[in-house]
C-alpha cells in the first residue's frame, strides 16, 4: 500500500515500496485536496506503481499506455515548434487522451498497448455516453485522439493489429439549420451586444468576457477560437501562412487586425468599426492583460488564482455555459453555440446581397462552397420574397 502527502513547497509526493525498497513520485501542485479526491489519487497511482510485481517485470516501460501517451505528447509538441500542428489541436490532443488514460487506469490498472482491444474501446464509448453523458460528438471526438495512441502504436511496432477495426465510432451530430439563430434573434443579439459595449465604454457595465468575445463575433464574423487567442502585439513566431500554426494580433495603435487561422490569413481594418478600437483600449486600461486581450485571472476551482506571469487564456470550451446564460437572460432558445453568431454574422451579408467571395475572404473561407451553406432561409425571410411576387 502506498500513501500521498504535501510537501511545505505545496508539491503532493507518492510513497510507496517497490522491490523492497522506499521509493517516492512527484506528483506536481495538486492544490488543496479533499478525503475523497486524495483516496482517488493514491488508488490512481497504486495501481500505476505498485500492481502485480510479476506482471510488472513482464511489460515493457515503453508499451505502458500513460508512458506511449508521453512519447506522443511530446512529439506533437515538436510539431507544433515547427508549425506543423497548431497549439490548440495539440491541447485538445492532450486532454483526450488524458480522459482515456485516466478511464483505462481505473477500469484496467496499468495495463500496456496491446491489452487494448474491442472491448475496451466499446467499453469506453459505453462509459463516456452512461457515466459522463457525452454526445454523439464527443465521444467521437475523444476516439480519435484515442487512434492517434493507436497509428503510433503500430508505427512503432508495439502492437500488429488495430483493435478499432471492429469497434463502431459513434458519428458526430451535423449542426443543423435550427441551431443557426432566426433573423429575428440575430437583431435582439445584436441590440443587446451593441447597447453593452455602449454602456461599458462609459463605465456603467461591468466587464464580461462573454460578451467581449460575442461582440467580436457579431460585428466581425470571428471564429470563437480566433478571439480568444488574440494577442495585443505581434509574437515572434506569429509569421508565414499556409501553415497548421494559428496567431491572431493587433497593431500598436489597434486600427488592424491579423488573423491566420485554420492555413488562410486575412487582415481586418477595425477601426472601420469606432466601438471595437475603444473596448480595446478599455480593457488594456482596466484588466491590465499583457500578452492575451482576453487573459484569465479568474481563481481557480481550488481557490487559488491563476498566476499572472503565465498570461493564461480562456480556453475554446470556456464560453459555452456563459453564452447560453446569456441567451437564456434574452428570451433566446439557448441551443446555440458560439458558432451560431458567426453564421449570423455570414448570414446577415448574404440577406444585404454582398459577394459570397468578398463574404468567404472576410472571415476566412477557404472555399466559396463553404459560404454558400450560411445562406439559408428562415419563415421571415420567405415572407419576404413571397410579398415580392
């Protein structure tokens, strides 16, 4: 049996006996824990460390599954130096895998590659949609990072047969038309967004970061993501184009913008639209941020807040819950996404007759295709052309 403990440097340690020896693991600033989550740990990492010794000498380190998620890890990362990946694919990558590592050590113990098999990947689907309650895309999204252990698997060597060949990936939901707001709810949205910025430059509302990043989408038609990694000023690796790395920056005097997302770069004029020079300017003023326009300094779940020096941001996941609050405090169906006041934006071109390619350049179409699919039709908009006939 193993124990855990702080240390006076706020480090949690493992202690336990291997080979008849006292051995320690540094488990990093795990922050205040309480009875219940300790006793999670400690059986998380008896099973990591001490297990069955006989079965332990018989596998090999490299084959372990939270040793494999390692070596990728730190191989993506790579790629993301030379950007071949970008830094949020990267994240996501890690979180998922984390999620499965975590699934396969408390189902299965410390168990190597090739103890991966149908049944366990049908077992984790079983367990993300009953225990966790996650959807179809979700759970599809968490596989994939699981087939990335896979490739590098046998790549490697390490295993000869891929074990998802008989495994059934749950498909992920199309979004559909009526996810996308009615022209009717795009107006209160904008209304709204455009009497709080009002408000806010004068200094009787509050700082939201919701709605910051609502209001950059609704006036420029950004990719959420795009937003919240928008930086005040050009980093030294926020150059070239047609490559997987993402970087999104203001010029000095905050009059342009420079967005190269997703392989396409494009440059916004925003101080043809007055208000979003001042909120900038405001929130340099009145949040200090350094590197992020958006930083996070909220506390965090232990209670502790987040360290300023490593100007964090908000992560892409962060802005779901608030959005639907405030569409919920508007009277609006909250089954929206922050995708939806992007294709409100496209959207509301389309309706004024703007070119489908000027539209695709703005907000970094790759493809004219993909602007066509924004230009659907509600009930007001038929009424409209009905009347015309």
């Amino acid at each position: 049996m193993g124990s855990i403990y702080q240390r006076k440097d706020g480090y949690w340690v493992f202690a336990y006996r291997e080979d008849n020896k006292n051995r320690t693991k540094s488990l990093g600033k795990l922050g205040k824990l309480t009875n219940g989550k300790k006793r999670e740990v400690l059986r998380r990492y008896e099973k990591l460390y001490e297990g069955n010794p006989t079965q332990r000498l018989n596998k090999s380190p490299i084959h372990l599954i939270h040793k494999l998620i390692e070596y990728i890890m730190e191989e993506r990362n790579n790629k993301v130096k030379m950007n071949q990946l970008s830094q949020t694919t990267v994240g996501g990558d890690k979180k998922r895998l984390g999620y499965f590592k975590d699934f396969i050590f408390d189902k299965y113990g410390n168990i190597s590659i090739d103890k991966i098999d149908d049944d366990v990947l049908n077992s984790y689907t079983d367990y993300c949609r009953d225990e966790l309650g996650n959807n179809p895309t979700t759970i599809h999204n968490k596989h994939k990072a699981v087939q990335i252990l896979i490739r590098y698997s046998l790549k490697k060597g390490y295993i000869q047969k891929s074990p998802y060949e008989n495994v059934d990936i749950p498909k992920p939901i199309k979004r559909g038309k009526d996810r996308i707001p009615k022209r009717s709810e795009y107006k209160v949205i904008k209304k709204y967004l455009d009497g709080w910025a009002d408000s806010y430059i004068e200094g009787n509302e509050k700082y939201h970061p919701i709605n910051i990043t609502s209001y950059f989408q609704i006036m420029l038609g950004m990719r959420i993501g795009e937003v919240l990694i928008m930086k005040w000023k050009k980093g030294k690796r926020d150059v070239g184009e047609n490559h997987s790395f993402s970087y999104v920056y203001l010029n000095s005097n905050l009059t342009k913008l420079t967005v190269h997302f997703k392989r396409k770069k494009r440059v916004y004029p925003i101080d043809e639209i007055p208000m979003i020079p001042k909120i900038l300017k405001k929130i340099k003023s009145d949040e200090k941020s350094r590197v992020y326009v958006l930083e996070n300094n909220i506390k965090k779940k232990d209670g502790t807040p987040h360290s300023q020096s490593t100007s964090e941001r908000y992560t892409d996941t962060y802005c779901s819950r608030p959005l639907k609050t405030m569409l919920r405090r508007l009277g609006i169906d909250d089954n929206y996404s922050t995708h939806s006041l992007r294709h409100s934006f496209v959207t509301d071109l389309i309706r004024k007759n703007h070119s489908l390619t000027k539209i695709g350049n703005l907000v970094g179409h790759s493809d004219i295709r993909m602007t066509e699919l924004y230009g659907h039709l509600d009930t007001t908009d038929m009424r409209t052309l009905l009347s015309s006939v």
